[in-house]
C-alpha cells in the first residue's frame, strides 16, 4: 500500500509539473498571438490546442499557381500558369493534443493540419507538420508557430525557388483559376490588417501612431497620421493651394519642389476623398483643373457650352509635336466625345479643309502683338503651333491684300453687289444670262445673240 501510494503521488507530482510547464509554455504564445491560438480542456485532463497562422512572406513574392500537379511543370510551356505578386498567403489551421502529462513524458499528438482554401496538398502539409511534432517532444507549440509564419513549411515542401536570390513559389493546384481570386482577396486583407496593427511616425505631428489612425499613400507608400494629413489638406484646399495636396514626407516634398511638379505625388481621388470628404475633393478637382489649364498651353476647353472639360492633347501629337501636321489640330473632347478643331474650335472639318479666318483672327491679332521671341508668342506657339500660326499668318496676309486690291479696284455691282473691275465697258457678269431685250439700258454682249 505504501509503494502505491508513492506512486501515485509521484504520478500526481508528475501532472503537476507537466500543467505548470504546459501553462508556461501556452502563455508564451498566447503574449505574441492570443488571436492565433484556441485552447481547450479536455475531459481526461489532456488540452487540445487549435492553432491559425497565417504565412508572412516577408515582402511581395511572385506565385505560380500550375495547374497540373507537379511542381516541377512550371518549366513546360504548354502547362497554364496564374502569376499573382503577393506578400502574404492564407492561414494554416493546426490541432494538437497535448496529454496531461505532455511534455514530462507524453508528446503532443496531431489531430489536423489544412490550408484555407486547400491551396496546399493536406497529405503533403501534415506529413511536414508532423515532422516538426516529432522533433521537438518538449516543446512543440512555438517551433510550429514560426514554422508556419515565416515560411519555412514551403521549403519543407520544396514548393519555394531553388535560387535563394529568386522571390517564387510554385503552388500546384487542380483549379488555380478559383484559387486566384482567393490568394488576392486573403494578401489584402492581410496587408490591410499588418497596416493597421504596426506603429508609425507621423512626420506632420511627430507622434508615434498605429496604423489603423494613418493614411498610407499609395504612389510613394509613406505614411501620416489621418488626422493630421486632414486638416492639413482642408487648409491647402480652401486658401486655393492644391499643390501641397499630396505626400509630407520630407523626400517627397524636395522631389516635387525640385521637379517644380506641382501634382506632387499623385494622389488619387480616392485617397482625397477619403481624407477630406466629398465636398473638399470636389473643390480640389476645380482647382487642380484650373491649375493644370494655366500650367499646360496646350491643354483647352471643349468649345461645347455645357461641357467646358480640359481636354489635353493627344499622345501621338506630344510625341510627335515638332513633325506638325494638319491632323495635330484635331481633338476630341474625353467628356462628351466632340471632335473639334484647336485653331477655330468649329467641328472638326478634316486636315483638308482650311479653318475660316475669321475664326482664328482673336489669336493671330494677339500673336502679331506680341514682340518676337516674348513669353506671349512661345505661349501662343506651344498651344496652336508654329508651323500652323505661320500658315494662319501668310493666309491672313494673303486676304487682307485681297480686300485691298478688291477695294481699290473694283466696285460693287448695284443689282448683285458682287465687284466687278471696270474696264472697257465690260457689263456685271452676274447678268449675262439673264437678258431682258426691253430695259434698253441693258446691251447683250457680242456674241450672245444664238444662246
């Protein structure tokens, strides 16, 4: 009865300590992930343990989801492959028991192992798995939480690049088109949630913020505080200054002053609007417009009343700016699709057909105002042309010695009032074939009388 009841208090002891060093170990992982980890009392003393882990990749890696399944085929050319640029990849779901004797002498035991979404071979991630529970029968919950984390688990299944200075993986798959979209929507919700648990410094208040109270920019990636990066743009935006409407990290503010760029960073709408609100994106968009208009001669206003929108021009004409051509005046609003003429801002009527001078005269009178090589004449050249301000010139040139000669030469006939040059007699050739033998003022010419 003694050596029994030794043995059971040797066996109690041995419980004992095996709860304190499994709570021990529990509460280390539970400090670091208490969002990962589930535990559970069993009825027979044990724990079962439920561990998510997400695979942090570090940085964004190129996968190659094949559809066949080898690995091994991403070298065949007739095998389809889905490339996706992704930084994090869906969680792996682990169960352990753990005796109530773990880890003094009993060792954990696997219960399950699976990938969200099957993105990986159940068979394959369990056999990696529980290789990892064999090796460490002392201590298995935090070896297997980095496992996954950090990525090891894809070397252990050979599913990385060979080349260590290669960022790929290779993941077959029987249906990599359903698995895609899945892959995509888990790495922005997981970036989203690293975003918003990681502290940043706020380069406009210099306080350290977390990031589910900051604006990450997306062209340059910097990060400030939301409320400071609003009220910053709301000022900006009303005293009329939308060029300070982008990053204030202070390399992207010496790049735009440097660059004279007054887009800044470019952001987008999207990000104004989330910022500032509709009312303030809409009064940066008037004044972002007005702004590019009076920077860019060669941007104009659609000639439509109730349009108005900027309309830039083309790429093929910028690229080509110094080749000019009767085409390069052509422009066809974005806003309402009117194709219009730069010179007149008529209906567009083909290279062909010459633009009325009428029409052109507000800046030719303006062009030949202006002293030659001034800021007004390069403004005006940048935005209509040279060659085509010269064509416009020499055909303004042409018609007003025309109206002189007209003028001095001729007069107009008082029945048709076309001008006629008076020379030897010659009659209105508007009349000469409406012949009235009764107006004895009017005599047929020579000639006429068979007709």
């Amino acid at each position: 009865m003694a050596s029994s009841s030794k043995a059971s208090s040797s066996s109690q002891s041995v419980i004992e300590e095996a709860k304190r060093l499994r709570s021990e170990e529990i509460e280390v992982a539970q400090s670091i992930y208490e969002q990962r980890l589930l535990v559970k009392d069993m009825a027979n003393g044990g724990l079962m343990v439920e561990v998510e882990m997400l695979i942090d990749l570090g940085g964004q890696w190129q996968v190659n989801l094949i559809e066949n399944g080898s690995a091994m085929a991403s070298s065949d050319p007739a095998c389809p492959i889905i490339s996706l640029q992704l930084s994090y990849l869906p969680p792996i779901r682990i169960a352990l028991f753990l005796p109530n004797t773990y880890p003094l002498e009993a060792h954990a035991k696997l219960v399950t192992a699976h990938a969200a979404h099957s993105w990986l071979n159940q068979t394959s991630l369990r056999a990696a798995v529980q290789q990892v529970v064999n090796d460490h029968p002392e201590g298995v919950i935090w070896p297997l939480l980095e496992y996954v984390r950090d990525g090891t688990v894809l070397s252990a299944l050979h599913l990385d690049s060979p080349s260590s200075s290669s960022r790929a993986l290779n993941l077959p798959h029987p249906t990599p088109h359903l698995l895609a979209p899945h892959l995509l929507s888990h790495n922005t919700l997981a970036a989203n949630l690293s975003f918003a648990s990681t502290s940043f410094d706020c380069p406009i208040c210099l306080s350290t913020v977390k990031g589910s109270h900051c604006i990450r920019i997306e062209s340059c990636g910097h990060v400030a505080c939301r409320d400071c990066l609003a009220q910053f743009w709301t000022m900006s935006i009303q005293t009329g200054e939308v060029e300070k409407v982008g990053c204030v990290d202070e390399e992207c503010v010496k790049r735009a002053a440097k660059l004279d760029d007054f887009v800044r960073s470019g952001v987008g709408e999207e990000e104004v609007r989330n910022v500032v609100g509709e009312m303030m994106l809409k009064r940066w968009q008037r004044l972002r417009e007005k702004r590019m208009i009076e920077r860019d001669p060669t941007i104009v206003r659609c000639p439509i009343e109730l349009c108005q929108a900027p309309v830039p021009r083309p790429v093929e004409v910028e690229r080509n700016a110094e080749n000019e051509d009767e085409w390069n005046r052509l422009r066809v609003c974005p806003s309402c699709n009117f194709s219009f003429c730069l010179a007149c801002r008529r209906t567009w009527h083909g290279p062909i057909t010459p633009c009325k001078i009428v029409a052109v005269e507000q800046f030719l009178k303006a062009y030949m105002a202006a002293e030659p090589d001034s800021a007004e004449r390069l403004h005006l050249e940048r935005q209509y042309g040279k060659r085509q301000i010269l064509k416009f010139l020499a055909e303004h040139e042409e018609a007003k010695a025309n109206k002189a000669w007209l003028e001095q030469n001729t007069m107009a006939c008082p029945g048709c009032r076309i001008n006629v040059e008076k020379t030897m007699d010659t009659p209105c050739f508007g009349n000469l074939f409406n012949v009235d033998p009764d107006e004895a003022e009017w005599q047929p010419m020579e000639g006429f009388e068979l007709i």
